[in-house]
C-alpha cells in the first residue's frame, strides 16, 4: 500500500508565510482539514530521489515544489518534473498561489540549456515548461520562452513539448514571439471563473485569457491549446458551464479541472470540496461541449499526466480528422 499525506496540514514540502509579504497583513483563513478523496503519495522513493538529484544539480526551479503541488511524489517517481523557467519569483500576487511574490532576479542567459540537458538526461518524451509572471519584462518573458523551446528541440528532436505561460497582459507582439517557437501545446490556465477574479486573480483580465487562447489557434492551427481551472474558490456551477463555452468558443481542445488547495492560512480559503461525482459530472459536461479531452478530479493539475494526455488528445485530433 502506497504511503500517503494528508496534503497541506502536514507538508514538509510548505513554505513559510515570508514567501508572501503582500498577504502578512491579511486576516487568518484556517485551513480545513481534507476529506478522505483527498490523498496523494508522498515523496521519497529511489526514483523519486534520482529526479531530485537532476533538478538539484543543474540549479533549476520546478512548479512541482514552488506551487506544493499534491502529486509531486508520483510525478517524480515517474521523472515527470514540471519545469518553472524565469526565476522562482513571480510579479503577480494571486490568492490561491503558493509561488514567492516580490521583485524577480534578471533571467538566467543559460538556463535554456541547462534545462535542456536536465530533459535529456530525464530521458522525457513529454516535458511542460511553465514560468512566474514577469511583468517587468518587456516581452513578459516571450523570447525566453521561445529559447527554451529551441533549445530543447536541438538536444531531443523526439520530446513533445507542452508550455504553460503567463497571460502576457499589455506584451504586444509576445504572443507571436512563442508560438513561432511551435509548441506542441499551448496551455494558459484561467485559474477560475470570472466573477472571482478581483479577489482570486486580481492582477489578470478574464476575458483577455479567453483572447489569449483563441488568438494561439487563429496564429497555428496545428497547436493543442488547454486551460485548466480550480473549482471550491465559492464558484456556482452555472458558472464553470459558461466557462467551459467561452473556452468552446475559442476552439480550446483540452480542460482541466482540480480541487482548490489551500497553502497557507493566508491564502484564500477553500470555500468548498467538490466531490469526486461532481467532477464526473463537470467531465461529462465537458465532452458534450466539444473538447477533445478533459481531465477533471480532484487532484488533477495542469501538468499531472500530461506525457499520457498527450498521446490521448493527439489521438482524438485523428479521429476526429477522420470523421
């Protein structure tokens, strides 16, 4: 039987508050203890060990430790690390998010290529690449991107490459910049639904995401797009129905779906656990809109088995050709 942790009460993986200067002032928000459906294996096992080793010697970040993501112990177990380009700071100050906030470092002109080695000798046939916000940027962190993506390409020809980026806001010409790059896929998460916005995502614009996502497939067709969404922030399930179609109506091929965890008692609190049968139902809703794949649990997250959905959304693009 696989070792468990109940997921944030007792995660060694936790930061400190300081990580958040902009939240010390902030009333506390307790943290509920998780239901029984919520449980993931804890890190620690040979493999486990070796992908640390990997991440540890060539200095880089991951989401995987940054954000305490729940599924750390399984994804390295597999050597499926999420890499998190441009510093481990991020501009932006969002409510749910366990990233550091404050004023980033200038970018590492040879991190393309350490990051580049560290997925070659992972041996990944499916890397995801993610970053903070730079805000202060004045391409928001494109052109690195970009690199990134080239540098990876030159080192393993044969890995699918998935990025998950910022939302560019007031970046004009960034966009372009990343998608020449040709990534397999295009992810940009619009993290909830709109009416949480000031008090959730405050430093992002709905409807720009939204534009964001439709313009990638306006730019190259070819590309896979994908958002992804926390449910238990207080959203109405009306609500997560008309996102699923402002995503239809951008052509957005794959949705993803996780229960909201929080990582501090500063951070916003957990309005609500969804149950595993109310993801199901957000699933199968979600198919009769029109996306080529959906993942929605309780756990999932934007990158956990994305190597596997990969193959799967590919595989729904050919059938679907051949109808």
């Amino acid at each position: 039987m696989p070792a468990v942790i109940d997921l944030l009460n007792d995660d060694p993986r936790k930061k400190g508050d300081m990580r958040h200067p902009e939240k010390a002032h902030r009333p506390d928000n307790p943290i509920q203890r998780k239901p029984d459906w919520i449980r993931a294996k804890a890190p620690g096992s040979p493999k486990w060990a070796e992908t640390n080793r990997i991440v540890r010697e060539h200095n880089l970040v991951t989401v995987c430790e940054e954000a305490s993501c729940p599924n750390v112990g399984e994804c390295w177990e597999k050597k499926h690390a999420t890499f998190m380009i441009m510093g481990d700071t991020c501009t932006r100050a969002c409510a749910f998010c366990n990233v550091k906030t404050g004023m980033p470092n200038a970018l590492d002109r040879y991190e393309p290529e350490k990051i580049a080695d560290a997925v070659s000798k992972l041996g990944l046939t499916h890397v995801v690449i993610t970053s903070v916000d730079r805000d202060d940027l004045a391409d928001g962190g494109a052109q690195h991107f970009a690199e990134v993506i080239n540098a990876i390409r030159a080192t393993s020809p044969h890995t699918t490459i998935e990025i998950l980026t910022p939302d560019f806001l007031r970046k004009d010409g960034a966009l372009e910049i990343v998608v020449k790059a040709k990534p397999d896929v295009f992810n940009h998460n619009l993290e909830t639904v709109p009416s949480n916005y000031l008090t959730v995502r405050p430093g992002a614009r709905y409807f720009h995401s939204i534009r964001l996502l439709q313009r990638v497939r306006e730019l190259d067709p070819s590309i896979f797009t994908k958002s992804g969404i926390m449910v238990g922030l207080g959203e109405k399930r009306n609500e997560v129905l008309q996102l699923m179609d402002d995503l239809r109506s951008a052509e957005v091929d794959f949705l993803t779906i996780g229960q909201y965890l929080q990582p501090t008692k500063k951070h916003h609190a957990v309005i609500d656990f969804i149950t595993p049968d109310a993801f199901k139902a957000y699933e199968t809703i979600a198919y009769t809109k029109g996306f080529l794949l959906v993942s929605a649990t309780p756990l999932t997250r934007s990158s956990h088995h994305a190597g596997e959905d990969f193959a799967k959304l590919r595989a729904a693009r050919e059938a679907q050709l051949k109808k």
